[in-house]
C-alpha cells in the first residue's frame, strides 16, 4: 500500500466519522430521559428481571453498540467530531462492572456537562440533572 492510498482512506473515515457524530451523538443525548444519570440504575435493575434470553440478547446489542461508539469517540480525539461525547455515550450504552463509578467521575466535569445540556437545548429538550 502507498501513503497517498493511506491517506486516502485516513480521509474518508474521517470524514464519516465526523458525519456520523454530527447524527448519531445528538440524536442518542436527547434520546436520553432528563433524569438518566439520577436515575438510570434503579430502572436497571427492574429491567434485568424480564426473560433471561431476552436480557442476554439485549445485553450483547447495546454492548457491540457501546463498543463502536467509544472505538468512534476514540477515533474523533484524533479525527474531526465529538470524541469525548461520544465516548461518554458509548460508555452509558454498554454493561461493565464499574460503569457507575466511571459515569459519575465523568459527569462531575463542568465541560461535559455543558456540552450535554448544550445538545439537549438545541433538540429543545430539559435539560440533564446530574445529582
């Protein structure tokens, strides 16, 4: 392969990327309830007792979801888009051990909370609550 085919390529992926976040990353913030980081794990755990094959499925959906938006968000701190967002947005899509933790540290910064209620303002939805 030649640089220039490199390059090429490099281009367009960035160029989806970023379109892709232009899309993908508002459309998912104002699907979001207002009360989503307040609330989010005690509706979690109603929501594991439904069939276990069900839960499974659903588990491995939002995870392989979660999973292509932090690798996207990843890709965005170097490539034009919404990294940190996107990243932020795949982390509350997936199902880990320590996802709690890990969300609440993120949401304590003034930045990303700004620039989620900056999305939701545009989409003309309530703002998050964050405690």
């Amino acid at each position: 392969m030649t640089t220039v085919f490199l390059l090429e390529v490099l281009g367009v992926v960035s160029l989806l990327t970023f379109i892709g976040s232009l899309i993908a990353v508002p459309w998912l913030v104002n699907r979001m309830p207002a009360d989503f980081f307040v609330r989010h794990w005690q509706q979690l755990a109603v929501k594991r007792q439904t069939h276990p094959a069900l839960t499974i499925l659903i588990f491995i959906g939002r995870n392989t979801l979660g999973m292509l938006l932090v690798a996207a968000g990843i890709a965005m701190l170097f490539l034009p888009g919404q990294g940190l967002l996107t990243i932020l947005i795949g982390f509350c899509t997936m199902d880990f051990p320590g996802k709690q933790r890990m969300l609440q540290y993120l949401i304590s910064k003034h930045s990303i909370q700004r620039g989620l209620n900056w999305i939701r303002l545009k989409g003309r939805k309530q703002p998050f609550s964050f405690s």
